[in-house]
C-alpha cells in the first residue's frame, strides 16, 4: 500500500490506497494511469509487495527444515548401582588417656594437636614415692636372697651326715624346709621389687595407641589420683576412619533378594567400594570399603547400621563429620545409563522420548533402577540402538519429523563408548 496526497485543497488529509484505487479514484489519462500500473508491478516484482503468508525464507513457499534434537544411541551393558546415604565419621582407635598413678603432675610432654607414636611420653608425675617404695622391695630381695644362702649351705653341711646318721632326721628336715622357706620369701621379694617397678613406670604416661592427641586436660602442678583413674588426654586413630551410616532394612532386603534371583549380581568378590563426599561437594580422594552390616535393625526407625572403612593418610577427614556416602552394592546387567534430562518421572510412571529412523518422536515407558553419576539406570523398556532424546523438547510440533544429532554433555569433549552408557548418536550421512 501507499500514500497518496489530493492536492485539491490544502486541507485534505491523506489517504492510504492501493495504485490501482488510486488510478480508479482519479480521473487521470489513459497514459498515467498505466504508468502507475506498471510501477506498481516493478516494486511488487523486486520485494515491496506483500508476500503470501507461510513464504517466508522458504522458496517457492516449501516448508521449513526439520527442528534438531540433541539424542543418544542406547549401549547396554552392566551398570554399578549407586546408593547415596548420610553417614559420621568416627575413629578407628580411642585411647583415654588415664592416671594410673598418685601424684603431682611435673610436666607435659607433647603439644596438643601432634601425631604421638605408641610409647611416647606424655606426662611426668612426680616419681619419689615410687622410687622409694622401689628401693625398699630391692632391700628385701637382697635380704632373701641372703637368706636362702645361709640356708642353702646349712642344707649342704647337714646332708651327708644323714647317712651316717651323725644328726637326727629331723634336724636334716628342718634345715630342708628352711631352705624351701628362704626360697618362697625370695619370691615374694621378687615379686614386691616387680610391683614397686611397675607403680614407678605408672609416673611416666606414655601414648598407648599411635594416632593424634588432643588437648591436655591437666596441667603441670595438678593432682591426680589413682583411685580415681584422672583423664588427662585422649589419643585418636584417625588412619584410617570408620564411617557409620543406616540404610532401610527393607531396601537391604529387596537388593539381597534381587541378588539372589540374579537380577542383579554382587559387584566383584571383594568388599564393596565406597566413597566419601564432604558437604562442599568434593569427593575424598581415598576408596574406602564395607566392613560389615549389623544384624539388628533398629524397631524404632526400620534402619540397619553399617560402617565402612576409609584411608585417611594426609588427616584431611575429622572424626565426628558428617558426609555422604557412595555405596556401589551390586551390578545391573544389561542396563543402560541415561542422562537425568532424558527422563519425564511423573506419578503415572517414568518415561523417555525415543527417535526413530524416519524422526518421529514417541513416548516410551522404562524401568528406573537408580541413580548413577548424574544418570539414572534404566533396567526395561529401551533396545540396544534405539535413539533417546536428550534435548531439544522446546522444538517438538505436535508429529513434525525431527533431525537427530549426536547430543554432547556440556563442558565434555568426545570419549569413548563406555559399556552400559548411552552413547551419542551418529552423525548422520552427507548427502
């Protein structure tokens, strides 16, 4: 359309008309009217006139190219399935560090925080009292010991003369007994030098288990007692650490049994693996292993306790944090891992889109089996080959065709196939 001016008065407005209306509205000459004609089929021939509707970028009014959806090709194969539980850390070793003797502290040997080794002195309590009672007990076995000498000899003198009957047999029995006598006050003398050497070793507290020590809780000056077994430091093994966490009684039964039906198959002969992720996000460098399952299960929560063993070489990992574990229990055989986007999870069950060779897209319902890395396991529903679409959803119209490519994790570079993953899709052929 276009603006034409009627000059027949100042006045007049303007009017917006077509050239033919305006070649009609006028009484013009035959000669102008065809020129305003064949104006407008020039400017309407190079692109100012209006175009049909569906036209537009398409020549000849063909229809627009098919949407491209981002797709991976189905690879089962066997897929660890992962759980994910809360758990604590605890150390493998705790020693409380106790008195075992009476006395005044006199010194502290270590600094709070260190690694001690098994042996290694932390206090010194006051020893004098010890070392005197010490001195006395050696005093009384030197004295048994002279003792059973004297015996011993009065024995040796009055022997021979029993054949002869030169002294009496009971003489001869009284010196034999004086000498079993001796012998049995020298092992009580003994023994008491033993005792007194031992409560004198108590003055000295050693660590012992290896590990770290803690903070002090006497200080030099202070008076601890025997009887009332004074702690005085606690010494952790924090190399390696236990981690203790619960899974549900009913979910440990259900893998069991799958385990035996052969659903599922255990994963490898060893333990099974587990790794430590910290509140941040970070994973533990360190694989630790399950040690064991209780055989209780808690009545008021329906849970079984299990604990599992970390390395923990450089003291990165504190008892008493709370992280996550990852426990690979067992293996699903031929499952596929798909990446979380792939899957619709809905009330009426799990589903993904799959693309055919022609590109039409078609709901299909799966089996869920878990998480993996990022990926739920799907355990039913999809062939080896078939086409999943990953992105792309926002392109669908209604049963339009779509062009599959091969769909990319952002961030990643291209790898390898890897058993049970859901491969990218092919490039297609260049025509």
């Amino acid at each position: 359309m276009y603006v034409y001016y009627l000059r027949s008065h100042p006045n007049t407005p303007a009017v917006t008309m077509s050239p033919r209306t305006y070649a009609m509205a006028l009484p013009l000459s035959p000669t102008l009217i065809a020129a305003l004609l064949g104006g407008a089929v020039l400017l309407s021939a190079c692109g100012g006139g209006d175009k049909p509707p569906g036209a537009a970028g398409a020549p000849g009014g063909a229809a627009p190219p098919p949407a491209q959806v981002g797709v991976v090709t189905v690879q089962p194969g066997d897929v660890d399935l992962l759980t994910e539980l809360p758990g604590r850390l605890e150390a493998s070793r705790v020693a409380q560090v106790r008195a075992r003797a009476t006395g005044i502290v006199q010194q502290r040997l270590f600094t709070e925080g260190s690694a001690v080794k098994v042996g290694q002195p932390l206090f010194r309590i006051d020893a004098a009292p010890y070392e005197a009672v010490l001195a006395s007990a050696r005093a009384q076995q030197a004295k048994a010991e002279v003792q059973v000498a004297q015996t011993q000899a009065q024995w040796a003198r009055l022997r021979p003369l029993v054949a002869d009957k030169a002294v009496s047999e009971q003489e001869a029995t009284n010196a034999e007994l004086a000498v079993k006598q001796a012998e049995a006050d020298l092992a009580l003398a003994k023994a008491a030098v033993q005792t007194a050497s031992i409560n004198r070793g108590y003055a000295d507290v050693t660590a012992p288990i290896a590990g770290r020590v803690g903070r002090a809780n006497v200080t030099e000056g202070a008076l601890v007692a025997q009887t009332d077994a004074t702690p005085m430091a606690v010494v952790q093994q924090i190399d390696p650490l236990y981690i203790n966490f619960t899974q549900s009684a009913s979910e440990a039964m259900a893998l069991a049994r799958a385990v035996e039906s052969g659903q599922l198959k255990r994963n490898g002969a060893q333990a099974a693996a587990v790794k430590v992720v910290l509140e941040d996000g970070t994973e533990h460098p360190q694989p630790g292993k399950l040690l064991f399952s209780d055989l209780t299960v808690d009545p008021t929560s329906g849970q079984v306790t299990l604990r599992a063993e970390v390395p923990n070489p450089g003291g990165r990992l504190l008892p008493g944090l709370y992280v996550r574990v990852r426990l690979v229990q067992a293996q699903a055989s031929d499952a596929i891992a798909l990446p979380q986007q792939a899957v619709t999870r809905s009330p009426k069950g799990d589903s993904v889109m799959v693309v055919d060779s022609e590109g039409k897209v078609s709901p299909r319902p799966v089996k869920l089996g878990g998480q993996q890395g990022g990926r739920w396991v799907v355990l039913d529903g999809l062939k080896a080959g078939e086409q999943v679409m990953v992105d792309g959803f926002q392109k669908l119209r209604g049963d339009a065709p779509v062009k599959a490519v091969p769909w990319q994790a952002p961030g990643t570079a291209p790898k390898a196939a890897v058993p049970g993953a859901a491969a990218p899709a092919p490039a297609p052929a260049a025509k």
